[in-house]
C-alpha cells in the first residue's frame, strides 16, 4: 500500500469512526449490522469489510451517498440548542441545550462532561457563555427570573354549567 | 375543577459562574445583575460582562468583586460581539443606525477602575437592509436579507460581494471566520454558502448541503470547520472547496412528502414528490429516465410493468421500460384509463386501490367518496366527524381506512387548556363487493404512529426513533441523525419495506428488511 492509499484509509477511518461514533458507543455488533450498510459506496471501509458481512437484517434499496458530505458529525436533540461557542484551542465545543451547559468532543460532537452550577442554585437558566484565552475555563451567565405568583384555585362543580 | 395562575415578574438576577474545563469544577461564581455577553481578559483573572445597550462590568472572578463598570456613548450602539483581548484591555466593536447611516465603532474597555472607554475608530457606511456582521480583522462588513449578501470594506464602502439569491432564498444568518478569510450565510436548502476573501472582493468557495436546519452558525478557530445549532441539533461541517455558481434556472423546491409505489414482487420500484409532476423509477436494471406526467401526482400504483398514476382529473398508465404512455388497450381489467374523472378540487388525499378498482378521496369538508374506476362514478360517500389526515386501502384491500383527527381544545367552555390534544381515531369502512361502503368501526387511536405500523410485517421505529426494531424488540438498524422522523407522515411501510418520505430528502430513503 504506498503512503497516499494508507492516508486516505486512514482518513475514510476517521470519517467513518467519527460519522458512526453513536451507534459504535451503543452497540459494537451494529457496526457490522448498520453501519457498514450505511456508510457511502465510496468508502475504503465499506469497501474493505463490505463482503465479510454473510447477512444483514436489512439492505437499503435507495438513499445511501455516494460519498461521505461535509457534515462529519452530527447531534440529534429533541432539546433545542440554544448556543454553541468553540474553545479557543479548538479542544472544545460548549454548548447551551435546556438549563445544561455540555462540553463535547470537537470532532465527534459526543458529550464530554455536562457543566453544572452547584444544587444551590438549581433552576437557573444559561444565558451567555465564553472560553478563556486558553480554553481552560468556561464562564457562562445563569439567569432566573422571580416570578410573585399568585395562585388562585377555583373549584367549580361540572354541574354548574349543565 | 379551574386553575386560573395568574404570574407578574418582580425580578431577575443572574449568577456568573467559572469551570475549570478539565475537572468540571466550579472554581466560584459572581452576582450579576444584568445578562450579557462575556469576555475574558488575557490575565483569565478578569472577565467583563457586556450588556445591552453599551453597558458594561468587569469582574475580578477569583474575588468575586465588581471592579469596574460604565457605559458606551452613545448608548444606543449595539453590540456586534467582535473582540480582540490585549493585555490590559478588551477592544469590542458596535455599530448604530445615524440619520440612514450605519456605523461601526470600535471601542477599547480598560480593565482597571477610573478608566473610561475609548473610541479608537469609526466607520460610516450607507444604510443597507438585513442582518449586520462585522469581522473586525478584516474590517468587512455584510448585510444579509433572503435575497441577497452583501458584503462591503468600510474603509471606503466599497463592494466586495453582491450576490443575488438564485433559486434558493438564503436565511439572514452570517458569520465572519476569525480570521477574516471567509463569509459564511445560511440558506433555506438548508444549506450554507461560503465566500473567500481575496481582499478586493469575495470568490464564491463552498456549497454545504447541511443535515440539519440550523440557527447558528461559528466557524471553528483554524477556520477548517463550521459548527451549526439549532432545534434539531449541532452539526460540524468540513470547510473544502466546492465552489458553486448561482444557476439562473429556478429549481423547484417541494415541501410536500415523497410517494413510493412497489410492484407485488418487489421487482419494480417507483417514487414522486405529491402533487409534483415527475415519476422517478428506482429499479436499477431499467435506465427508465424521470417520466414527465404533465400534470399533480397525487397518488401511484405498480400493476406488472406499469405505473399507474392518479390525479384530480384521470388515471393514466405507463410503461416503466420505455417511460412512455400507454392508453387504454393495455388498462388492467375494465379500469377507465385516460377518462375525466370526477374529483373535488379541494381534494388533499386521495388513495389507489392496490388492483386499480377503487378511487378514495376527500372532499376537504370533511367527507369521503369511492370512485368506481370501471364504472367511472362515484358510488359511495361516509360523512366523518374530523379533519381527514390520510388515506389509504387496508392491507387485504376490503376496507378504506381513513385517519382523522379532532381538537380537544373547547371540550369545556372554561378551560384554559392552551395546548389543545390532537385526537386521532381510525375508520375502518367495509367496502362492499358491489360497490359502496358496509360497516364503519371507529377507533380512537392512542398515538398516531399505529397508523403507520399498521402497514408493517411486525417492524415499527422505536420511540427514540433511533433504531429499527422487530415485533421482538431485536434492533435491527440504527438511523442515522438526518434519517430519523418527527412525523408519522414521514414514514410509509409496505410489508417489509420501509420509506422515509419526509420532503427534506432528496429522494425517498427505501430500506427493505430480510423477513
């Protein structure tokens, strides 16, 4: 193998380990089951280890990419993410999503360490946050507002209105 | 019973709090009175709060003491977030709007008490409209509405870049690179478009196709990646060079879901946009190419080695070797092919029966009719109480199955119920040999997504909606991020094939699952 087919294999590696970091961390059989049948067509990996595989539960009759996008990593939440800022020293991602402030992994988008303030001041929201200089501390503004509730509760009988 | 909360804010107040990033640990926290902004001196012992309207404080973190406070004049200036941190100073920029004309300010913010902020430049443009992004490095700065990208040096208000959307409206969402090199802004595809700076004007860099639609975009500080965010995620992005030029053609962009059709052996496969124009045969040994039908696709159907497609008007055939139309010599059975047939304009769903026999379709106001294509009339009507949300024939073909649903959002006249349920309830209509509907069973559905699986051999997608499982809870594939559904509409089973119809797929995604 000379030096440019063992880069792009290493590369396609990478992409590949990177593309399906999820569900390699879930379920290490699923990479012989989904993600060798979802990677693209033109994947060293898929290539490589493609026709070991004797039976697959599945087989994708149309929408597999013929090579790998830009996107080289993604998170799906249910929860919106509010911010995202960038460590200076790239080690980082931080991230805003509900009342948590997550650290994540800059090249596979996994979770890291979630960033809580002390039980003390539970049920503060995350407003603004930034690195410093050297990415070795994170600040971030928690916010809450004070709401004087006035709680009123009427007990109406259904029969009144029939 | 009633419960009537009314609420009335008093207060806000907020808490600066500093991790060490490696242990997680909070190493203090600072009472804040205002929300901002944040920036660290180059000392990381001082971090200064930037509020609205030019309002600012420094803090001495680690004493968690208040060192220095002021404000920017004027204080309508608006922060636009672009910082340089010196030694003993951070230096910021803002901008306002003077008598129809933008200008940019760039302040130095001192770190030590008695000492006010200082204007170190100013620059004054004409006003354009959009969304403003200043990179104060390269000091470019760029207007983006959904029509068109501009981006001027402020020196002299020169152009460096008037791009024009072409076919796909952008998303006024800019980001400068750190380094000045490169422009990025959104696009509704969803999609990104970057520029390189080349100093006197902009070249046209990349086109990303994103996976998720997004809300913000930053470039990562070597500028080799992008990172977006938003309601559905984040995404990091691989900054290469595809440049793109803008077509003139107008590209037609769908939002309604994909159609799919199987012949009974599976051998042919063929897929439409609803009520686009273009059929898509998928079966790779034909080199069929996309059959243009001249008129709205509503719904398509796979007999032998012919398409058949519905729309508000007939039912035409074709052949899906040669993709050319065939007329009614070559119909299944007495089916009435290429004759008018009578369906209501305000008509969103209608439904194939899998032999061509049956036309169902709503009426828009709540009423079905059957259409009798060898008789070609209409030979039965149900009256339902809810929204038609779909349409289909049951799996043995005898019934029609219609999915409705209803609001509970007035069931009592002193509700405050401000998230009103959506119901949804089955019919199974009989339909009788002769023609005509039978019996109607009305079921209350407890979530919608039985509908879907209803049409499924035992797999159905987990409640994660991460995986793919079998009537035994066996995973068997995983979806990735972009493939994974909301909507019960998104998903069409047919035995043990699945379609992921949702719009935003170029295509449908097919997935056949070995019994």
């Amino acid at each position: 193998m000379d030096v440019k087919s063992l880069l792009d294999t290493a590369e396609d590696c990478l992409r590949f380990v990177a593309e399906f970091f999820e569900v390699i961390g879930q379920s290490a059989p699923h990479i012989y089951h989904s993600t060798i049948l979802l990677a693209p067509q033109s994947s060293i990996v898929q290539k490589l280890y493609h026709q070991q595989i004797n039976s697959l539960a599945a087989r994708v009759v149309t929408g597999i990419p013929t090579s790998w996008d830009a996107c080289t990593a993604t998170f799906g939440t249910t929860t919106e993410v509010n911010h995202a800022v960038w460590s200076p020293c790239s080690q980082f991602v931080a991230v805003i999503m509900a009342d948590n402030v997550e650290l994540r992994n800059p090249t596979t988008l996994e979770r890291m360490s979630i960033l809580k303030p002390p039980s003390s001041h539970m049920g503060m929201t995350p407003k603004f946050f930034a690195f410093s200089p050297d990415g070795s501390l994170l600040a971030c503004i928690y916010w809450k507002h004070h709401w004087f509730v006035i709680l009123s509760l009427v007990c109406v009988h259904a029969n009144i209105y029939t | 019973m009633l419960i009537f909360i009314p609420r009335f804010p008093s207060r806000a107040t907020g808490q600066i709090f500093v991790w060490d990033v490696q242990t997680g640990v909070v190493l203090n926290n600072v009472e804040c009175w205002q929300s901002g902004e944040l920036v660290f001196a180059q000392t990381q012992e001082i971090v200064t709060l930037l509020g609205k309207y030019g309002t600012f404080w420094t803090y001495d973190w680690p004493e968690g003491t208040c060192i220095h406070k002021g404000r920017l004049t004027p204080s309508s200036d608006f922060l636009l977030g672009a910082y340089q941190v010196q030694e003993e100073s951070i230096q910021l920029s803002t901008s306002s709007t003077i008598d129809r004309k933008h200008v940019v300010n760039t302040w130095e913010l001192h770190l030590t008490p008695d000492s006010p902020p200082s204007l170190i430049q100013s620059f004054s443009m004409p006003h354009h409209d959009g969304e403003f992004y200043f990179s104060p490095v390269s000091l470019h700065a760029s207007f983006v509405t959904k029509t068109q990208v501009v981006i001027l040096d402020v020196h002299d208000s020169s152009f460096l870049l008037q791009a024009n959307a072409a076919h796909i409206p952008y998303v006024p969402l800019g980001c400068f690179s750190s380094d000045g090199c490169f422009f990025a802004c959104g696009t509704e595809e969803p999609g990104i478009l970057v520029w390189k700076n080349e100093s006197t004007n902009y070249i046209p860099w990349s086109n990303i196709r994103t996976r998720l639609p997004f809300k913000g975009i930053s470039f990562s500080p070597t500028t080799s990646s992008i990172l977006t965010w938003g309601i559905e995620g984040i995404q990091l992005l691989k900054l290469g060079n595809q440049p793109f030029t803008p077509s003139p053609d107008k590209v037609k962009h769908h939002h309604s879901n994909h159609l799919v059709a199987y012949s009974a052996d599976r051998t042919y496969i063929t897929t439409a946009h609803h009520e686009d124009n273009v059929v898509t045969v998928l079966t790779p040994s034909l080199d069929t190419p996309p059959i243009d039908i001249g008129m709205e696709i509503m719904d398509i159907k796979i007999v032998n080695n012919i398409v058949f497609v519905a729309n508000k008007h007939m039912l035409t055939q074709w052949d899906l070797e040669t993709g050319e139309r065939m007329h009614s010599i070559h119909g299944v059975g007495k089916v009435a092919i290429d004759k008018p047939m009578v369906i209501s304009p305000h008509t969103k769903h209608l439904a194939l029966s899998d032999d061509l026999s049956w036309v169902a379709f709503d009426t828009g106001e709540m009423a079905v009719f059957l259409y009798d294509t060898r008789a070609t009339e209409i030979v039965a009507e149900y009256q339902l109480v809810g929204e038609v949300v779909d349409i289909k024939f049951s799996p043995n073909q005898d019934e029609l199955w219609l999915l409705t649903h209803t609001m509970n959002e007035y069931e009592h006249p002193f509700s405050l119920n401000v998230n009103p349920q959506i119901l949804y309830s089955l019919v199974e209509l009989e339909i009788a040999v002769g023609g005509g509907f039978g019996n109607a069973t009305v079921k209350s559905l407890e979530d919608e997504w039985s509908w879907v699986n209803a049409f499924s051999h035992g797999y159905y997608i987990g409640k994660s909606r991460q995986w793919v499982v079998d009537s035994r809870g066996r995973k068997l594939l995983w979806l990735p991020p972009n493939w994974r559904v909301k909507h019960w509409e998104d998903v069409r089973w047919n035995g043990n094939f699945l379609a992921l119809v949702n719009s935003h797929h170029q295509g449908p995604i097919i997935i056949q699952f070995n019994p």
